[in-house]
C-alpha cells in the first residue's frame, strides 16, 4: 500500500498546479477575450469600413457604368447620326451624278437637235440667199422696166429762156398739160421755163401753182401731139401708201442730173439711180413735212424729178441732199397731195385724158 501522506501531499501540489494552470488558463482565457474583443472590434470596424468603402466604391462605379453608358450612348447615337449622314450624303452624291448624267443626255439630245436645226437653217438660209439673189436681180430687171417705162415722161427745166445751155432741174408729166418740179428750180409763180426732151422740140411751161414751204410748182404748157404720143402722166402711189414699213423696199430716182442741152436744143434720157427707201423723216421749222430719206444720191439738176417704187408708183419728188453723207432727201408724195388736193390719184379716173384744170 503506498503512503498516504506522500499521496496526500501529491494532490495537494497536483491541486496546487492544477489550481496555478486554471488561474493561469482562466487569466490566459481572460487576456485572450480580450483579444478575441478587441479583434472582434477591430473586425467590426474593418468590416463596416470596408462596407463602407464596398458602398462608396460601387456608388462610384455605378456613377461611372451611369456616366460610361451615358458616353457609349452618346457615342452610338453620334456613329448613328453619323451613319445616317454618310448614307445621306452618300444619296446626295449619287442623285447629283445621276441629275448629272441626265443633264449631260439632256444636253447632248439638245445639242443634235441644235445641230440639226442650224443644217436646217443653214440650208434655208442658203435657199434664201439663192431666192433674194434672184429676186434682188428680178428687182433690178424691173425697175431697168420701170425706168424704161417711164424715161420719156422725165423732161430737163431750163429757167433761163435766152441760154439754155444746162438742166438746172427735173420736172415729170401728172397730167397731160402739167409738170411736177421743185420750186427753186424755177424763178418764182407766173415766171416760165425751158422744157427739154429727147424725143421732140423744147417748149415753154409757165409756174402755174406753187407751194413755197413744201418747195413745189406745178408747170402749165399747151402740149404738142408729138409730146403727147410719146409721153404719159406717171402713175402715183395712193395717199398714206407709203409709210414706215417701207422702209428698205428698193426705189428708183429720175433725174437730169449734169445733162447739157444738145445744139439740135434735145437732151439725153434722164439718169435712173436705184437705191432703197432708208427712212421717212420730218423736216421743217415744225416738223410737219414728211421727206424720204433715200441712198439714191443727189446732184445738181435732179431736183424736182420724180422717185418711183419697185411698181412703177411716183412716191417722192427730189428735194435737196445731204452735205454730210450725201444722202437724198425727197418729199413724201402725199406732200403734194397737201399742197394740191386736185391731183390725187383718186380725184381723177384717168388723168391723161383730163384738162388741167
């Protein structure tokens, strides 16, 4: 049996060491509560910290992702609007290229079609220039006619009696006893004159009838049946038939112009100058007398003579010309009408059968 004393003794130190190592257990229990706390605590706060901060970091990110979006949107919409753009630009351009195209047909359509309207033309106009050629000679070959017609009715004025030797003017046949001239030809009413013609002997007119602002007389004479065999009153354009759009129509001007008087006491045929009407103008202090304005130049000794159209009709007498461009006026026939109602052409059926008057 072992000894109890020493048994005793054993739990007593073992109660003594089991009681140290409960103290030191329970101390170290204590101390690490403590520190379990403390960690806890810490944890604690780490935890909320880092939940915070988890909080603060997601808020950012979702204000980011938000923000990011917003951008990527943003961009799409822009690549979307940008797209549209190029494809409508791209639209443009092409209806531009086919406008184009379509203009560039349109053109050259029109142009074919120009083309074959100028070698249209141009064979007209061709045609034409051939036709006025002809109608320009068909033109001449009738007013040569009409001079032809109408030469012998044309008689030189001498209004010196005792020396004839010159025409100093140009009077024509519109009644079988009367002649147109220009009064300055002559020496004034009542004075007489040479009359001189190729076909016959000279006689003597009188100045029966003057118009001085109008500048024409009107020759009486007792007519020989030789003076009446070969010539004709001339035919007179009707009053107001000749205006304005006449102008450029092709005339003819009689005129002893220049003519010596022959030792047998005749003279030549009267010079025919052809020309075109240029113009119908008004010359006097009032402009109220109506001249024509003709190409057909004057000279000395054509004043007084008569201007006949493309028919045969008296539409002027030779008044004067121009200094400065030699031009011919001649007054307007119905001038004479004006002056001396009794000749016009329709206050008489047949003037080279009527008397004088």
């Amino acid at each position: 049996m072992k000894n109890p004393r020493l048994m005793v003794t054993s739990l007593v130190i073992f109660s003594v060491i089991m009681a140290g190592l409960f103290a030191y257990g329970a101390n170290s229990m204590s101390n690490i509560n403590q520190q379990l706390e403390i960690q806890k605590k810490s944890y604690a706060q780490v935890s909320q910290e880092t939940k915070l901060l988890t909080t603060q970091l997601k808020t950012q990110l979702d204000s980011s992702k938000s923000d990011i979006d917003s951008q990527l949107l943003n961009i799409a919409k822009e690549l979307e609007g940008f797209d549209e753009s190029i494809q409508e630009e791209k639209e443009t351009r092409i209806n531009e290229f086919v406008v184009r195209d379509q203009e560039i047909s349109r053109l050259e359509e029109e142009t074919e079609r120009l083309k074959d309207r100028w070698l249209a033309n141009t064979a007209l106009l061709n045609s034409q220039v051939d036709r006025i050629d002809t109608n320009t000679l068909a033109v001449q070959k009738g007013l040569n006619g009409i001079y032809l017609d109408n030469r012998a009715s044309v008689v030189c004025i001498s209004s010196t009696p005792k020396a004839w030797r010159n025409c100093d003017g140009t009077g024509w046949v519109i009644r079988y006893n009367r002649i147109v001239t220009s009064l300055h030809v002559t020496d004034g009413a009542g004075a007489s004159v040479g009359i001189f013609w190729p076909l016959g002997d000279p006689f003597i007119a009188w100045v029966d009838q003057v118009d001085f602002e109008r500048d024409i007389a009107i020759l009486s004479f007792n007519p020989s049946d030789e003076f009446k065999a070969f010539t004709k009153p001339l035919p007179l354009a009707k009053v107001g038939a000749i205006s304005t759009k006449d102008i450029g129509t092709p005339l003819i001007s009689l005129g002893h112009s220049g003519h010596r008087i022959f030792e047998n006491r005749r003279v030549g045929y009267p010079a025919g100058k052809t020309g075109v009407l240029s113009h119908i103008v008004k010359i006097s202090a009032k402009d109220k007398l109506s001249f024509i304005l003709t190409d057909a130049t004057l000279v000395p000794g054509d004043s007084g003579g008569p201007v006949l159209n493309s028919t045969g009709e008296v539409i002027g007498i030779n008044s004067l010309r121009s200094t400065d461009s030699g031009m011919g006026y001649a007054n307007l026939i119905d001038e004479l009408y004006e002056a001396f109602p009794e000749y016009t052409p329709d206050n008489y059926s047949n003037p080279k059968f009527l008397p004088g008057g």
